[in-house]
C-alpha cells in the first residue's frame, strides 16, 4: 500500500468493526501488499464461479455460483480498505506500496467485468460479435482508463480525482446487484443473462462518463497552474 494519505473518502474505514479488523490483521503479520494480493484472490474467485454460472445447465448450482461470485464482490472491497488501513493507521507501508495498490486492483476489474461479460456468451451477438463478451471487455478496459486517468493526474501534480459516477466501489456495487439479480433470473420473464448484460451496460456507460468527468477536472486543473506561472 502507499506511503500516501490521498485516499478515497471510506466512511466504514473509522468504524470500530474496520478498526478490529485491521488489528487482527496485524496482529497476523500481515502486510498490506499481501492483504491486496489477497484482494486479487477473491476476484479470481468470483470470476471463476461468474464464468462457470454461465455453463451451469441446473437452476440451483447456478444461484449457488452467483451468490459465491457476489460475495465475493464486497470481500474484494473490504481488503482494499484493509490494506490502506494497515499501511496508513498502522504505519506498515513500503516503497513499493503504490505498485500494490493500483495494480491489483486494476487486475480485479478486469478479472470481474471480464468474467461477467463471459458469464453472458450467446445471448445476444451482431453478426460474428458476441455482445455480452465485448461488453464485458469494454466495461474491463473503460474501468481501468478510470484509474489511469486518475492516477494521470497526481503524476502531472494535479491530485488524485475520485470523482463518479461510477469510481471503483460504485462499480463494483453495481456489478454485484447484477449478479444477485440474475440468482433471480429462472423467476423473471426475460433469458437469463440480460442482468448481467444491462448491469455491463450501465458500468460502461458510468465509466466513460467518469472517465470525461475526472479529465475535464484534471485539464482544467493544468490550465489554471499555468495562468499562475510567470510570464
């Protein structure tokens, strides 16, 4: 994690429930960039059990892998709060903590949304393009152009922009809302599939507005330096 205290605002983050977590984890030995590898862990998890829940022929075995896949949503979440709490509150940081905060969560995005894109192959295509699969990498990359963007900018001297609509945690709560909707599918008088697939829908969209969003903020950011600069 990073020697940084530019942070996302996480209001769970001062809790006591958080708090005796990171404790524990300490207490454990262990150190934030294990605790983000451990994220990726559980992404490589959900997105296992997304892209088997596409295959699975019975209802239940189904509902059984996209409840494991969404649980696994929020326990990716809960270490990336972790691991800056441990690196931050308990002074565990190092210098190669920025690697392991950004990259493992890029890789998670990618793991998830690509997973979920998978988790659709079939249900709709245009011509030879699986649909469902090029939302899901659309969504992938326009989630990762979100961070770039963002990190962008702090490396031009600007500062870290979270804004939304759809940063990280909104995404990712929006993806598992999709996912415990689809549980419901065999119910719902549409193919199953079609959750995931507007949920991938939605997720593009958000993120290249956030995208827009955070660029504007960071050229305007860079023009306002340089009326302050001497001519």
């Amino acid at each position: 994690m990073s020697h940084g205290t530019d942070r996302r605002e996480i209001p769970q983050r001062s809790s006591r429930w958080a708090a005796k977590a990171a404790d524990l984890l300490a207490a454990a030995k262990l150190t934030p960039n294990q605790i983000s590898v451990g994220s990726v862990l559980f992404a490589a998890a959900g997105a296992v059990a997304l892209i088997w829940s596409g295959n699975a022929s019975d209802a239940v075995v189904r509902a059984v892998l996209l409840a494991v896949a969404a649980a696994c949503i929020p326990l990716r979440l809960l270490l990336n709060m972790l691991d800056g709490m441990l690196a931050v509150e308990k002074g565990m940081s190092s210098p190669v903590g920025d690697i392991y905060n950004e990259l493992p969560d890029r890789i998670s995005d990618v793991l998830f949304l690509g997973a979920a894109g998978i988790a659709t192959a079939g249900l709709a295509t245009a011509g030879r393009v699986d649909l469902g699969i090029t939302l899901g990498l659309l969504a992938a990359i326009l989630a990762v152009l979100t961070a770039y963007i963002r990190c962008l900018g702090a490396a031009l001297g600007t500062g870290n922009f979270f804004d939304g609509p759809l940063a990280k945690p909104h995404r990712m709560w929006l993806l598992m809302i999709g996912v415990l909707a689809s549980i419901a599918e065999p119910w719902l008088p549409w193919q199953e599939g079609w959750a995931l697939f507007c949920t991938l829908a939605l997720i593009a969209l958000g993120s290249l507005i956030t995208c827009a969003r955070r660029l504007r903020r960071v050229s305007a950011a860079l023009r306002a330096r340089s009326k302050d600069l001497p001519a």
